[in-house]
C-alpha cells in the first residue's frame, strides 16, 4: 500500500480501511471513514504539527487569537481550541463554532476564522483529540487501522461531546473572560466534511444502531453550517437520518467535489442528498463551479491555484451572508453575494421554496441592534419589520 502525504499530511488516493465482517460498528461506519478521509484538514509540515503559537497571538487585522486547552473530566478527554476573537465590536457578540475535518487541529481554517472575527463573529475551532493531527504520527503501517477507529460511532459521538463542552466552557460567565461578551442566541456551529457530519449531529440528525437511537443534538445552536459533508454514516435513506434538523442550515459544495477511492466513489450528488434531507425549510445550498474537496482546507492549490483562493473567499463571505437570512430573514447580502461571484457558480444558490419567508417557531424580534457584519450593525430600523430575529 502507498500512502501520498502532502506537506500539509493530507493524503492522496489511500487505500480502503480493511474492515472486519464481524464488526458491524466498523461496517456501517466505513463509508463515513472513506468521505472523511478526502477531507482531512490542512496540517503543518510533518513534525511540526503540534508546535504551539504563543497562549494570545495579535493579528494584522487586530483579531486576537487565543489557545485554550480544557480537560472534559467526565470523559478524560482533552478538548483544545483556538478562538478567533473581533477586534472591535458592539455589545455582544455572536459566535462561530467550527470542527475540523479528519487529521484536521485548531490550527486550520484559519481564512474562516480570520474573516469571521474581521466581520464581527467571534469564532471558536475545536480539535477533536480521537481525530486529530495525532493520526498522522506512528507507525505508517499502522494509519489506515488509526483512521478507521477515528470514523467509529463513539469518535463521531465524541466529536459533538466536544463542541458542546467547548460551549460551556466559553460561555461559562465565572469562568471564561469572554462568556459574558458573547451573545448566547446567536450560536452557530460550522464545519468541513467529517466536521460538516459533526455540525448535522449537533443540529439533529440521528441514526438507529441496534435499536437504539444515537443523537447529541446541542439547542444553543440556532444555525448549522456544512461544508462538503460526506454521505451521512452510509446510510442509503436520509430522511430518518437528517428530517429531524429544524434550524437553519448552509451547505457548500463544488461540481469537483469528488472523493475517488478504490471501490468507492462519492462526488457533490451526495452533497445534494444531504441537502434535499434535511428537514428545515429554511437551507440553502451554494454549488461552486471544479474545485475539489480539499479546497475548502488550508491548502493552497488543490482545486485550481485561481479558483482556490476565490473559493475561499467567497465562502467565508457566503456564510456572513447565509447568518443574515438565518437571523434576520434578510435576503440582500445573499442577492449582492450572487452578483458577485456569479462567475465561479455553476448555478444560483438553491433555497428551499419556503425559505427564510418568516419567523421561525420560538422566534421573536428583537428590540435593539444584533449583528455585525462587514463593519456595520444591524439594527430593526435598518431591516424591514419582522426581519431581526432571535429565539425566544
């Protein structure tokens, strides 16, 4: 078996996990594996992936970047994380929860967290330990074996466990010296193909294992944001699996977003799948034109050296502007985001028939300014009636 890593330790074209017959959890799990793995985030050079940055680290841009390393005692797991905080900002502030892909750390998809805190969100990545840049180290001969118990039920399970843990303890008020800062209803949770399944888990979905319904769902997070998630746990029926999500929900994905392995092949159909299964009316799905999967990592060039960087910036403002119809039912970024990246679409965001139309079950409006977003504040008075938007 050859295994390709690139400087980053993704790798190209493994080789399937060898999954034992006898093991069903391993079974049902191996085509998650096989998606996660054509995502796995964008690493530092080999041997360098667990050097630390300074505990606060100032950027260009007057971000403030801070490392944090909690201990969920209740399960022994460690839970490290990087928050990307505004440099300025008016009153609270919401706040961005992203998961990495498989091999992925806090460390990647830092153009995310950069534009979001320029745009006014703070933004918290997690690195989930039992799926981390920890997979690339050992024994060579001994990955594949690594990245198939990463892909098990109990590691996606722990993924959700450690975003949710990583919320209490940002928002713990006594705690965390930014818990108070942070607008606990305006919560959301992003990621990129394993960590895009991870996000499905924490907005609802769930499966049936043995007769027993595995489910983490979180309800502090009010929007969800999946970027190439891959076929949900392999399940060929999507609708028990995803009808149950109800809040708001981006899906980002490419006509080159293809996992090709050997016996094995997923591309943006299944992208589409997911999309169509979710239960919530109000989603919308961005289909940019080539690419591949990776492109939405921290590498450079993978999907074309032009379109890449595009890509990723067109992303990150997507996002801002699919926050804008999820909480204020305002649909004139999503226009003006249109317009301009039209030439790198290969068709029109889809929104489903009913979406974003009016307030959601449990939503009011709210009384003064809400969101931040590319250095200006949303205001009631800015917006038509109706169209600012929190939980009730």
């Amino acid at each position: 078996m050859t295994l390709r890593p690139h400087a980053d330790g993704s790798l190209d074209r493994p080789a399937p996990p060898s999954v034992s017959n006898g093991d069903p959890d391993r079974r049902r799990f191996g085509l998650l594996l096989l998606g996660a793995l054509a995502g796995a985030a964008a690493l530092p050079r080999p041997g360098r992936a667990f050097a630390e940055p300074l505990a606060s680290e100032p950027h260009a841009s007057g971000t403030r970047i801070v490392d944090l390393d909690w201990t969920d005692a209740a399960r022994g797991r460690s839970v490290p994380a990087r928050l990307y905080w505004p440099a300025t900002s008016q009153g609270r502030v919401p706040l961005i929860v992203f998961s990495h892909g498989l091999g992925g750390s806090r460390q990647g998809y830092r153009y995310l967290g950069e534009s979001w805190s320029a745009r006014g969100y703070a933004s918290l990545h997690v690195q989930h330990v039992g799926s981390d840049a920890a997979l690339w180290r050992g024994d060579p001969l001994q990955l594949v074996s690594r990245l198939t118990n990463a892909a098990r039920t109990q590691e996606a399970i722990h993924r959700a466990h450690d975003v949710s843990f990583a919320l209490d303890r940002i928002l713990d008020r006594a705690g965390s010296p930014f818990g108070a800062a942070i607008e606990p209803s305006r919560i959301v949770a992003a990621g990129h193909s394993y960590g895009a399944n991870t996000v499905l888990v924490l907005s609802g979905a769930q499966v049936v294992r043995d007769g027993r319904t595995i489910a983490a769902r979180d309800r502090r997070i009010q929007a969800g944001i999946a970027i190439s998630a891959p076929a949900f746990y392999g399940e060929k029926d999507l609708g028990p699996v995803l009808g149950g999500i109800t809040i708001p929900t981006l899906h980002v994905t490419s006509t080159g977003d293809v996992i090709n392995l050997p016996g094995y092949r997923s591309d943006a159909a299944d992208r589409f799948a997911v999309f169509d299964a979710v239960g919530s009316p109000d989603k919308l799905l961005a289909v940019f034109a080539g690419g591949s999967h990776s492109m939405f990592t921290d590498r450079a060039l993978t999907g074309g050296a032009l379109l890449n960087p595009r890509v990723k910036a067109a992303t990150a403002e997507l996002t801002a502007a699919f926050l804008d119809l999820a909480f204020h039912a305002d649909r004139r970024a999503l226009s003006d985001w249109t317009a301009a990246w039209q030439p790198i679409l290969a068709s029109p965001p889809r929104l489903a028939p009913t979406a974003f139309a009016a307030p959601r079950p449990g939503q009011r409006r709210l009384p003064g300014p809400v969101l931040q977003r590319a250095g200006r504040v949303c205001e009631p008075a800015h917006l038509p009636p109706g169209s600012c938007l929190s939980p009730a």
